[in-house]
C-alpha cells in the first residue's frame, strides 16, 4: 500500500478516507514542508473517525491536544489497510513506532 499525507485540521477531515489505517500525526518543517516531530501514531477501523477524535477536547493524551488545538501546521500521514485484521494493523503500528519515534510513547 501506499503512504498518503494530508494537512490536518478541522476542515480537511472529511478528505481523509473512512477505511482501516495506520496513520501518524506531524508537525510540518517550516520551509521544507516535510513531516517532523512525530505527535501521535495509532491504528484504526476508520481514520476519518478517529482523526476527528484528536480535535476533541476529551482527548486523553495531554500533549497530544495541546498540538491539536495550537495553531501549528498538522500533518497526518497513513498508509489504508483495507480487510486488514487488528493483528495486521498492530504489527504496522509497530513499525511505524520504530520509524517515526512518536512523542505519545506508543
């Protein structure tokens, strides 16, 4: 499958495909555009659902929703696993754990 990115916030949530993900949320470099200082990375039944919780102000992980509600540049990068099992998702997650370093610990 492929990695997609897309800006994240409140009005692009409804771009992001309801389908089985694992996804990650960024910061964006200021000149390059890149992501950088990977937030948060998560495995999910549906990423537009589950992106839409990160805006919330019932997000549990502190850090997490003081850079959800800052006015930084989000980015969330994901890779859809469609028919994918949770078994299948929890082994990407922890790729992507090794890859990317998340600031949450996951």
């Amino acid at each position: 499958m492929s990695i997609e990115q897309i800006k994240l916030s409140r009005n692009t949530l409804n771009e992001l495909p309801n389908k089985q993900a694992v996804y990650g949320v960024f910061a964006q470099h200021k000149t390059s555009r890149k992501p950088v200082h990977c937030r948060y990375v998560g495995e999910t039944e549906n990423l537009s659902v589950r992106a839409a919780t990160h805006f919330s102000p019932t997000e549990p992980d502190d850090r997490l929703k003081e850079f959800m509600q800052s006015s930084k540049t989000k980015l969330i990068v994901y890779e859809l696993m469609p028919n994918s099992t949770e078994e299948e998702r929890q082994g990407k997650l922890a790729e992507w754990v090794t890859k990317h370093h998340p600031k949450n610990g996951k």
